[in-house]
C-alpha cells in the first residue's frame, strides 16, 4: 500500500483550479455551540458550483452535493466564506461518502482557509488513513503525516469529519471518533472559508456541512435579542415556487415591487430576472403581477429604489430608445397615464463597477444616492458608497463610506429608510450570527461619511439562513427581507413586524392631488419642497398626470415650505409644520394651481409677518420673490395685491391692518425692480371671510394676502 503525498508542484494547478463563492445561508443563535450554518444540499440555494466539465463535474442531487474530480493530478477546492472566530470554541463537521476512484488519496474538510495559498485541511482516505495539511504563502505544509486509524470506513460507507476546538486543543475526529490532538497554535487560520477538497481522481457525496459556535459579544440593536419577533413568509400572491429577491417596499407599503427568477412567463431566457409587483389592498397582498415592457426586457431587470410617491422607479441596467437591453448601470423611468416611460441612463460621474453585482438606494430627497459597488479603493469586495445630484442631473463620483461602515468583506443591499439618516445593509464583515447578517447605523452629518457603529439587529431578523434586501415602508412598522431557506423552498421574501428599537426616526408622509384651481382637473406638476427657515432645498416630487397624486416624506421636528409649478401656471406654495412626535403620521394637502390669465386669484400662502404689525419676514421672501420672477417673466402683467384680516378686534384696526401689509407686499415688489404702476394694494379688512370667525382654524385662513391679475 503507497500513500500519495500532495506534491509540490501541484499548487499552480490548485491557483487556477479553485472554487470561490461568497453566498450561503447561517442559522443563529446566541447559545453555546449552536449550530450557525448546515447546508443539507436539498438544493443550491447556498450557490454551490454546479458545472460539468472534462476536470469535474459538480452537482446536487438526492440531498447530496456530489463533486467528481476526473483526473489524477491537482485539488479541487469548493469552499465558502462564513464568519468564524477561530480563537474561540467552534466545531466544523461534515458527512461523505467516497463512492469511486482511488482509496490510497484523500477528501475531506477545508477550514480557516483564506485561498489556496494559505488553506487548512483535514482528509481522510478510503483505504483508512488520516492527515491534516494545508498551505502557508504558497509551501505546502503536513501538520501531520498520514496516519491510520480504524475508524475510517471504507469505499461505499459513510465517513462523518469534525473539527472541534475546546479551549487551547484542536481536536479531529472520524465518525464521533477523536483520532487526534493538535495545540491550536499548530494551526494558523488564515481566513473564514470552509468547505470540501478532492485530492486525485475521485467521486465523493457530501450529506451535509456544519459550523457550530458561541457568539455572545455581537454588538447589537440593545434589548432586540429578547422580543418575540416573527418572520412571516408572504402569501402565495408573492412567493412562488421560483425565485423571488430584491423586494423593495413602496413609501406607503401598499405597493412591492420585486426581481422574480426561473418564471416561465419571464421576457426572453427565462433563467434572467424580471419586475414583478403587487399591490396592498384590504389587509392583503394580491396576486403578483409581471411589469410590463418597457422596463422589462431581454436583460436582468430589477428595481433599486421607488421614490416616495411611488410614481418613478430606479432600476438596474441601461436601455436602448427602443427598450432594449444596453449594458450596465442605473436607469430612471417615470409613470405615465397609460404606463411606464422608457427607462432612461442615469449618468454616475467615473462609475465603474468590478464587481458582477451591484445595488444601490435613491433617498427620499431624491438628491442623494446610496451604491454598494467594487472599486479601486475598496476595503475588500464591494463597499458602500455616496453620490450626489448635481446641478445638470449628472451624480457625483461615487464616495467610499469608509472604514465604520465598509470591512475586507462584501457589503450589500444597503438601503436608506425614508427618514434619510437610517441605513440598513447587509456583511459578513461586521460580527454575526453566521454569514451575511443585517445591520442599522444612523448618518451623523451632512457629509455623508460619518456614521455611527452599526449594530445588528438580532438572531430573529437575520434568521437561521441567508438574509439581505431588507427594506421598509416609510412607517416603518415591517421589514421585508430575503432569505434563503434550506427546509422551504427557494429565495423567498419574508416580513417581520419591527420593534421602536430597529425602526427609523419617524417621518410624516405628505400626500395630496395637484389640481387646476379653474377645472378641478388634475394635472402633473413639479413639487419642490424646502427648509422654511433658511429656503434650502431639500426635495422634490413630481405629481402624476392621470389623477394628480403626489406624495412626500418629511422628518419631524421642522418646518417646511412645499410648491407646484408647472408651464402656464402660477407657482403655488404651502407650508406646514412637522411636530416631534415619535410616531409615524400622513397628512393629505391638496395644492391648487392657478392658470395665468386674467381674473385669477392666488393666495400667497406662505407670507408671514409680526403679531399685529405689517412688517414681513424673512420667511416670506421665497414666495415674494416668485411673485417678482412672475411678473418679470410677464411684462405687461398688472396685478392687485389684496390684504385680509378675521373679525378679531375693531373694524378700523383690521382695515388698517390689511391695507398696511398688503402695503409692505407691494414695497417689497418694488424693491426688487417692479415698476410701481402695474401694482395696487388694497386692505378689505375682515369684508371677505373664506371661512367662519367661530374657530381659530377659520379665523387663520381669513388673515391672508392673495394677489390678482388684472391685466397681461
């Protein structure tokens, strides 16, 4: 009987040999030697290599990955990236079985393996020999020579493999069976992969792979590992027996958008994603349906992010004019009345990806862009980035997050909740319960780029496998999350109704129509919205044409100045004030635009001036100022400025008052190059109520100024 030693000269053919993936699937928990990951091969939702060629062949069939190593020289390496603290207790442990091919050569389990020059290996041979190996920088390395031992059972039988640390020992063991002993500084880990290797020409079955282990310092969303949370796997409406990912949750959660794999009614090859979607109507989800074309096509189609009024969608990949599929990148397409626009290129200034895959997050400002992406300076794999709209709707040059956020591991998914400072993004490169695990961070400032520590949200929304895409409605009041479920299916989406801890800062959404002051009819206008302090822009929205709907997300604790404008209409302004409350609220405001004509009326509704006195502030100089650009853009526009008080106080005071401010409006016009004879002002008092002096609601909306056009 001969041993066959693994050579030397076998690790170029290794280098261009191995296997690399970085998906699987852990299960948690945060007691002792809990088992955080087991594949029991029942399908590759863990993305083994699948493949059949001259070298190999590799497949899942039967609950088995089974791996066929077809010739005699080199290794093959399948192995993925898990999370393990290797200086603490952990067991790995796998079943298999050798079913063919040499019996004087071993199979077995990889650890603490960063790549094929810096692996670790326990092998076992059918013909009953044992050995732990590996490399160092490239040299090979036996730890121990082949050593028998009668626990190994021959060709056609069951062998189980264990790598267990218990305080400073390693132990290895065959079928429950210690064979051997090693100080664990004999072992030098050099990275997180586990998985299989073959030596020589072979065909083994694998059952099953383990990793258990204690985590009991994961820094987490404090107190969430003791609620009694619940993941609910969507109805039927949504999941299918196909592959459902990439979930993204409109503002009002009543609309989910998501990428479905495999469907046969998919456009094109079948094998490549298409947008499906369904909508939230009595308590329920209704039965999904398929986006149709333009935004799908031959290519991969997935959504990135919906803005708030759920009228526009960010989407993955660029288009031709005709809809087709024209490479890489972001794309924008619009609601229209009787559809959805071509998606159009959005232009990321020098972006490039070198990376396969890539996800990205548009903020409710719809200013600021969220991109988990592969570059040049990367820690690791993909990082998450920042980019910014510029003034010719171009965005910035991506921005690295930096080190708080970004790890030597990929980052994912990451999304950015309606409050635009929570972000939720899914590592391996922040402790875990396994591999990628989900985890929240606020945004410090203005810069983007300092955040706070993240924290993971626990062993019940990163659950016993593979989770990522986790995304929220503006409530916050459930997460939708992705996972990949070794007992149930394919990658299906699941909701977890989320406690105050892991939900983020309450916002208000904002909802109304924009409708023609005149008709009634509804019209599609462009809405901005700013601080009302200091003007500054924060967002905007765009109204939908067929009914006039639009919808905003605002933070509490501010207030804000909101208009719509649109061509041949008078820019009409709002403005409200947000409370901090703690609690997530809507508030419907209609906006009514005013056709540029002759005889029309306009409240100028965000003019403000001191308690009983004519004198404006300065919050009132944004809409006096679009007064101004009105009437500049209209030479020979002549209008009446008219001032308005309730019926609190006497009738001289109030008249006084109403023509002294609709006095300061028309200084004010002056003042900014407005000849003086194409404005009168003129105070009517409390003469003409728009609404009852009994409440002061009423009596708000009858201190006014308006303005009317005379003449144009």
């Amino acid at each position: 009987m001969a041993l066959l030693d693994l050579p030397q000269q076998i690790l170029e053919t290794m280098k261009s040999l191995y296997i690399y993936s970085l998906l699987l699937c852990p299960l948690t928990s945060v007691l002792a030697q809990k088992t955080v990951f087991r594949d029991d091969f029942r399908d590759n939702r863990n993305d083994w290599t699948i493949a059949a060629k001259e070298e190999y062949s590799a497949y899942i069939q039967d609950g088995n990955y089974v791996i066929s190593k077809k010739t005699e020289s080199g290794s093959w390496f399948f192995y993925k990236k898990l999370y393990t603290e290797y200086d603490k207790d952990y067991i790995i442990e796998l079943e298999a079985t050798q079913t063919s091919g040499v019996d004087n050569n071993g199979y077995g389990l990889i650890f603490g393996t960063e790549d094929v020059d810096n692996s670790n290996y326990f092998m076992v041979t059918s013909n009953g020999y044992f050995r732990v190996s590996g490399y160092a920088n490239g040299k090979y390395t036996a730890i121990t020579d082949w050593i028998e031992s009668d626990k190994i059972n021959e060709m056609d039988k069951v062998n189980s493999l264990r790598v267990e640390r218990k305080g400073d020992q390693i132990y290895f063991s065959v079928n429950s069976t210690v064979v051997h002993t090693l100080s664990a500084s004999k072992i030098q880990i050099f990275g997180t992969r586990v998985g299989f290797i073959l030596n020589n020409e072979m065909r083994v079955e694998f059952d099953y792979l383990e990793v258990k282990q204690d985590y009991t310092d994961i820094k987490m969303v404090p107190g969430i590992d003791t609620m009694n949370l619940v993941r609910e796997p969507l109805s039927s409406m949504v999941n299918s027996p196909y592959t459902e990912k990439s979930p993204v949750i409109s503002a009002d959660g009543l609309t989910l958008y998501f990428a479905r794999n495999d469907h046969p009614k998919n456009v094109g090859d079948r094998t490549k994603s298409d947008i499906w979607y369904s909508n939230y109507v009595d308590g329920k989800w209704q039965k999904a349906l398929q986006m149709p074309s333009p935004v799908n096509n031959d290519g991969h189609n997935f959504v990135i992010s919906v803005t708030p009024d759920n009228n526009a969608l960010l989407v993955g990949n660029t288009y031709m004019a005709d809809g087709s599929i024209k490479g890489s990148g972001f794309s924008y397409t619009k609601k229209l009345a009787n559809g959805w626009e071509v998606p159009k290129e959005v232009t990321v200034q020098n972006y490039y990806n070198d990376n396969k895959h890539t996800e990205s997050w548009l903020s409710s400002s719809r200013k600021v862009l969220i991109s988990s992406v592969e570059r040049n300076d990367t820690r690791g794999g993909k990082d998450i980035y920042v980019s910014f709209l510029q003034g010719d709707s171009t965005w910035s040059e991506p921005k690295n997050l930096g080190d708080v956020i970004n790890t030597a591991e990929d980052e994912d998914s990451p999304f950015l909740a309606a409050d635009d400072v929570t972000m939720y993004f899914s590592t391996a490169g922040h402790k875990g319960f396994g591999s990628n695990d989900i985890f929240m961070t606020r945004r410090l400032d203005d810069t983007w780029l300092n955040w706070s520590e993240p924290l993971n949200l626990g062993p019940q929304i990163n659950s016993p496998n593979w989770d990522a895409y986790y995304t929220i409605p503006a409530s916050g009041a459930y997460a939708y999350v992705v996972t990949n479920s070794p007992f149930e299916g394919d990658l299906d989406i699941y909701r977890i109704k989320l406690p105050e801890v892991a939900k983020p800062k309450a916002v208000t959404l904002v909802y109304g129509k924009v409708i023609n002051q005149k008709t009634g009819e509804p019209l599609s206008a462009e809405i901005r919205y700013s601080d009302l302090e200091t003007d500054k822009e924060i967002g905007r929205a765009t109204s939908l044409a067929s009914d006039g709907s639009y919808k905003l997300v605002l933070a509490s604790g501010k207030s804000y100045s909101f208009l719509a404008s649109k061509e041949n209409f008078i820019t009409v302004s709002d403005n409200l004030t947000i409370p901090e409350t703690g609690n997530y609220s809507e508030i419907e405001r209609n906006l009514y635009l005013a056709p540029i004509e002759v005889g029309q009326t306009v409240l100028i509704k965000n003019i403000f001036f001191d308690f009983g006195k004519a004198t404006l502030r300065e919050t009132s100089f944004p809409d006096l100022n679009r007064i101004v650009d009105l009437l500049n853009k209209y030479a020979e526009m002549t209008i009446e400025i008219s001032g308005h008080t309730d019926n609190v106080g006497s009738d001289a005071a109030n008249q006084a008052l109403s023509q002294n401010r609709a006095k300061s409006v028309l200084d004010y016009l002056v003042s900014k190059g407005i000849a003086p004879e194409r404005l009168v002002s003129k105070g009517l008092g409390e003469a003409k109520p728009v609404a009852t002096n009994d409440t002061e609601e009423g009596r708000q909306k009858n201190r006014r100024v308006e303005f009317t056009i005379v003449t144009m």
